[in-house]
C-alpha cells in the first residue's frame, strides 16, 4: 500500500521532468504469463533419459503412494548411480583419463530451488548431496574436495566408484588416449528425470559420471541449471543427454521451458533446441544430443541429433520405452 502511494505520488511529483516511457515503467506492471489449462492433466507422471525402468519405477512408487515429486525424482536417479552396470552414472562410472571417477548432479524443486555438485569423487549419490546443497546451504554449487568434505560432513559414505570392469576398460583405452565419444554406446546413459506430482508439481533431476575419458576437471552440463536440467513449476521441464558441450553452449533445456512458455508443446520445444545446435555446429553428424521435456498438463516430448535415443515414460496409462524423433533418420 505504502509502495503503491509512493509511485502514485512520485509520478505526479516528476510529471514534467521524467518522460511519459520512464514513468510508466515504475509501475508494478505484471509480466504476461502463459496459462496452461491442467484440468485435464496425466499425473503423477515421470519420464527420464534412456530406457531406465528400475529407476521410473522406483520414482513411480514414490508418486503412487501420494508422495511428492523431489522425493521420486531423487529416489528414481538413485537407482542409476547405485547400479554398478550403468557405465555413465554413480559407481561404476567410467573414469577420467587419470582413472578418477568424477560425479556430476542437481536437482530442482518446484519452487526453483536448486543443488548441484560437480567433480564429486568417493561418494556414490551425487544426487542426495546435490539435494543437501539445495536444502541445508545457501548455495547453488559445490565442487571438488569442498563438494566431498560437505558430503561426508552430511553422512556420505566415502566408497571407491571405480570397478574392476572400468578400470579394465580404461587401461584398455590408455593404450591409444583418443578421446572419442561413441554415438549412444559408450558414454550416453546420463540419467535425467521430471516427475509431476499428485498435487501437479513438478521437479527434476539429472545426474552422471560424465564423458568417459574426459580430461580432469572437466565439466558437463548435466549439474548445470538451465544446460542438463531446469524446471519451472508454472510451465514445466527439461533435460538433456549427451555430449554436455554443445548443450552448454546453447542452455538447452532452459531454452526448452521458454519456449513451451511462448506455447509450444514439449515435442516443439525439443526439436527446435536441437535445431539450435545442429545449424551451427558443422560436426552435427558425430555427436549426439537427446532432449526429454514436459509441461504442466503432462503433456512430453523428445528429440535428439541421432537415432537411438530413447526415454523412459511412467503414468496410470502407460509404462513404456518411448523412441525419440531425431534430426539425423537413418
Ligand atoms: C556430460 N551430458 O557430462 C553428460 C554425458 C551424458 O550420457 O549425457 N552421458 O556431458
């Protein structure tokens, strides 16, 4: 009330001295806002990247039981990164070149909190710390040793993430040292979830092991809000796996949340931030990128440079490997 007077009074006081532009731009003008109508929206509902079953279900289980959309999305990824099999994820991630396994994760709630860590090492859910960073600090990132120390200050167990099956492998790849990512095979199993709850809400989360072979230090987009993940309660989410480079550079899945905010559907919205990276990156043809995205009435979408992409998707109507479009067909 007091502001409002304020502005009132200050308008008239200037009327003369500021231009008409000026001061009606001190006025408490409300963006417009897009307004999608849920009435008629699926959830609970979860989708993630590739075709992770254990971890849609357990995410599944969380949302069926009435359970919140952070919960399920955490509990979903934490599968991937306690599954030793899952080369790109928690333990038994493959290592950098020096034989480190460096975690990458965050998480985002519907109120646009966030937590991420980058560069972890020792600790096999980057997620759950990633969600302590968001809840029990005042910050948005932690890396490395700080990253680690706050972990085991929280309770982590310290754990070696480097199985023997890795560690063969990447002796194996130190005979040559090329750094060549393999199209879907190698090191694209990156897991990244959203989930909208009962009550409508919407999370996500995203984390990795990261490119396989990496130089030290490296990191991707998938701990980075607004590249690997962003959720906007209002609107809906995105993630992204894949070659994290390219994805930062372009902030791929905040792109995704703006523009279904300008009305496209999550289908629209994947396929044109791919469009984003393939008419400016001449190397298109020798990587890949996959987007998964939803939005407040549930609706999804996905879309990545090559065949071979997949998502995982788990509601009251379906539980299913869904095959993405791409923009590279055979
Ligand atoms: C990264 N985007 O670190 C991740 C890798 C990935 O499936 O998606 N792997 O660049």
């Amino acid at each position: 009330m007091q502001r409002r007077k304020f502005l009132k009074k200050s308008a008239i006081g200037t009327a003369g001295i500021l231009s008409t532009p000026l001061a009606t731009s001190c006025k408490e003008n409300t963006p417009p806002t897009t307004t999608i109508d849920t009435s008629e929206a699926v959830k609970p509902i979860v989708i993630a990247t590739w075709n992770v079953p254990n971890s849609t279900s357990k995410a599944w289980d969380v949302l069926n039981a009435g359970g919140n959309s952070l919960d399920a999305v955490e509990k979903g990824v934490m599968e991937e990164e306690a599954d030793v099999s899952n080369q790109s994820v928690g333990k038994g991630g493959r290592p950098d070149r020096d034989g480190n396994v460096t975690l990458d994760a965050c998480i985002m709630d519907k109120y646009g909190n966030c937590g991420s860590v980058v560069y972890l090492q020792n600790v096999t859910h980057a997620v759950s710390v990633a969600r302590k960073v968001m809840e029990d600090t005042p910050h948005v990132i932690l890396a490395g040793k700080g990253a680690e120390q706050f972990a085991y200050e929280k309770g982590f167990p310290k754990e070696n993430l480097l199985t023997e099956k890795s560690k063969r492998e990447w002796l194996e790849w130190k005979k040559t040292s090329q750094y060549e990512p393999i199209i879907n095979i190698e090191n694209h199993d990156t897991i990244g979830m959203l989930a909208i709850d009962e009550n409508g809400d919407i999370s996500g989360a995203c984390t990795t092991s990261g490119m396989a072979y990496k130089i030290g230090g490296r990191v991707g987009d998938s701990p980075i809000i607004g590249a690997g993940l962003f959720v906007d309660n209002e609107i809906g989410a995105a993630t992204a796996t894949g070659v994290g480079e390219k994805v930062l550079k372009t902030l791929g899945s905040f792109l995704i949340v703006e523009l279904m905010r300008q009305g496209k559907s999550p289908q629209e919205a994947c396929e044109e931030a791919v469009n984003r990276i393939v008419t400016k990156d001449k190397d298109y043809k020798n990587f890949q990128i996959g987007y998964i995205a939803i939005n407040k009435k549930g609706e999804t979408g996905s879309y990545c440079v090559q065949p071979g992409f997949t998502y995982r998707k788990y509601s009251k109507n379906e539980h299913k490997n869904v095959p993405s479009g791409s923009f590279i067909t055979s």
